[in-house]
C-alpha cells in the first residue's frame, strides 16, 4: 500500500473567481485510524459549488476553511484498514473525504454504497447530495402538480438536470434554461425537457420564457439567481412556489449585483419563496433515496457526468464547473475502482 498521500489545500483566498494558484498539491504520509476510524481510499472526488464559499472567509452559516486546510468535499472510496466493526476493507463507502487521496475518518460519519444497485460514481450525484437537493427543493417545497409549468435554471448541472426530470415524473411541463447549445440539445433530445434555452445567447430571456410558457410559471426552482432569475419573476402565476437552491451567479462576484427590486410580484401573485438546506432533510434521506434508486433504475432519471482525471487536475475542473464548462455531475477520478 501507498505510504504517501496527495492532498489539495487552500494556499489563499480567491478574490472573484478562483485561480489555480489558490490551491496548493501537498504530500504528507498515508493516516493510521485508530479505535472507531477508517482509513479509506478515494476513488471519486464531488465538485459542487458549495466549496466556493468555504474558500472564503465572508460570513456564513459554515465555518470557513483556513489557509492550509486541506478543500473540504465528498468522495466515494474503499475501505483500506477498519478501526470500526461497521466497516470491512474493500466495502464502498460515501462520506466527506476532502480533496485528498487517502482519508482517515471516523466510521459513523460514512455511508456504505451497494455498487450492485448503480455506478459508484452515483453516489455522488443522482443517489448523493445533488439527487437530495433536486428531490426535496422540488418536491417538498414546490409540491408540483401535474400540468404545472415548471421552470428550472442551471438545469443541465448536477442537480438541475435531475430537478427537471423530477418534474416529468410528476406530470409537468418542463422549461429549462442553460448556458451552451449542446445542454440544450441534450435537455431535449435525452431528458425529455418540453423546452429549453441558452440564457447566454438568447437576445432577450425574458421574451423567450414568455413564448415558451404560455400559460406563466408555477414553480420556478433557482440554481442561479441574477439576471437569469430577474428574467423568471415577472412571469409568475398566482400561487406560484420559488425553490432557493443557489445563486451561483454571485458567488464569484467581487462586489454585490444591484439588480431590479421585484418582491413586489410575491405580494400581487401571493407566492411563495423558500430557499433551503438538504443537509435540514438528513432524517428523510431514505425516503428520497429509495425514489431516486427506482426512478434510476426504471430509467426514469438519466444522467451524465464529467469526470476530470487525477488529484491534480481538480483545482481547474472546480474553476471551470463554476464557469460552466462541466456537462452534468462533476467529478475527479483518483483511482481506479
Ligand atoms: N441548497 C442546497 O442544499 C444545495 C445543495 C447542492 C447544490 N446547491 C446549489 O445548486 C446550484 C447547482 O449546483 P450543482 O452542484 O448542480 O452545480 P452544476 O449546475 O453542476 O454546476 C454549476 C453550473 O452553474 C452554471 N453557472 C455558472 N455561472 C452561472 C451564471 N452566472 N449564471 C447562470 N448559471 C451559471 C453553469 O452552467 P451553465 O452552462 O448553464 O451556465 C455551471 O455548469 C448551485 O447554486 C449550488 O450552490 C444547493
């Protein structure tokens, strides 16, 4: 076995978007678990948005990382050395590894991954933390009824794509609004999407949802905020639901967007919007994951991944997921499963 670990830690803090010289390729010597700890081996790396805030050290309900820590983040690994009953070596497990190659983390914050259900790497995405968020954003809080207009932005990431077809299986008629040519074929031509639309090139966003929701916007579940969201709100129908998932477009931003002040549509079109946590759901996971696993596996939901390749390479895969550049779930393969 490996005697050295490869780790990625914060080297500074970005100011707007990330570089790569903000992370720095660390070696330290593979960690020993002692009593109740595993020591596992990371097979794929999770590269979600969230990081972007951790990175700084602006306030926010999670504690910043320090300068030197090593980037937070999921992986899917195996099992090495077990210091904890639960756990045998060559198990699959899912749990917070930090960019890393080798992690020793105590057992009960790990979840075991049946790889005969689905892919692995889905543990990341569709059965993981982005399947979660998609799951209960849209259904707990929106309650989407069918024949419902369903818009959705950032719909061809990791949890957009997945919100979409949610909200197939619930009946709806979906809108989706992504930033290149090539989402928007695969919107339509692979998940089913009723319509959709390259936000970066469409001359007028606000004209062309209008065309494509003739009959207004119930449920609007937001990726992104920003203009793109500002393009949404004026199209709401009464009673309409707004699920906050993200703002990615203003965590990057160097200074806060002044953009048109419109909680005045709540008011006349009595709708509601409610941004939300998946961590807040931890005790209904198993409710969603069975959901999920079925539609999985019914080929109900279907996604695609962009999976950069090696430790090294993660610091600009992050930087180009934040800048668009991934397809679906991005992750980093660290070995061979
Ligand atoms: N509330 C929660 O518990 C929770 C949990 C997970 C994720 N989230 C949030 O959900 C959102 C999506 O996360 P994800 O993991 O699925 O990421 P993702 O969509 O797979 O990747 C990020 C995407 O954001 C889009 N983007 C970047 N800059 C943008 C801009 N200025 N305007 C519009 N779109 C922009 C890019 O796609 P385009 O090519 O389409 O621009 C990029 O591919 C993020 O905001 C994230 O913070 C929230």
């Amino acid at each position: 076995m490996a005697t050295v670990n490869r780790q990625i830690t914060l080297a500074s803090r970005p100011v707007g978007f990330p570089k790569v010289s903000d992370f720095h390729l660390v070696y330290t010597p593979v960690p020993s678990p002692a009593a109740g700890e595993v020591l596992v081996r990371s097979i794929y790396l999770s590269l979600d948005p969230y990081m972007r805030g951790r990175m700084s050290d602006a306030e926010s309900y999670a504690r910043p990382l320090a300068i030197g820590e090593v980037m937070t983040g999921g992986a899917v690994a195996r099992v090495v050395e077990s210091m904890d009953p639960e756990f045998l070596p060559g198990d699959t497990v899912e749990g917070i590894l930090g960019w890393q190659e080798y992690a020793v983390v105590p057992g009960r914050t790990l979840r075991k991954v049946d790889p005969d259900l689905a892919p692995v790497s889905t543990a990341l995405g569709v059965l993981g933390m982005p399947g979660l968020t998609a799951y209960f954003g849209l259904l707990d809080i929106c309650a989407p009824r069918r024949g419902e207009t369903v818009v959705v932005s950032g719909a061809a990431g990791a949890v957009g794509m997945l919100v979409g077809q949610i909200a197939k299986i619930k009946g709806c008629r979906v809108v989706g609004m992504a930033g290149s040519d090539t989402k928007i074929t695969w919107l339509l031509d692979e998940l089913g999407f009723d319509a959709a639309f390259n936000y970066r090139t469409a001359a007028d966003s606000h004209a062309k949802l209008r065309e494509l929701c003739p009959a207004g916007i119930d449920v609007y579940f937001d990726n992104v905020g920003g203009v793109v969201t500002d393009s949404v709100i004026r199209l709401i129908n009464a009673k309409a639901r707004i699920s906050v998932c993200g703002q990615i477009s203003q965590y990057n931003l160097e200074k806060p967007e002044r953009g048109p002040r419109w909680l005045g549509q709540l008011v006349v079109k009595q709708a509601k919007v409610q941004g939300f946590l998946v961590s807040a759901y931890a005790g209904r996971f198993p409710e969603a994951l069975e959901h999920l696993a079925r539609w999985l596996t019914q080929g109900k939901l279907k996604y695609r991944e962009d999976i950069a390749q090696g430790l090294e390479a993660a610091p600009q895969a992050f930087i180009g997921m934040l800048q668009g550049a991934n397809h679906g779930k991005q992750l980093v393969r660290l070995a061979e499963y």
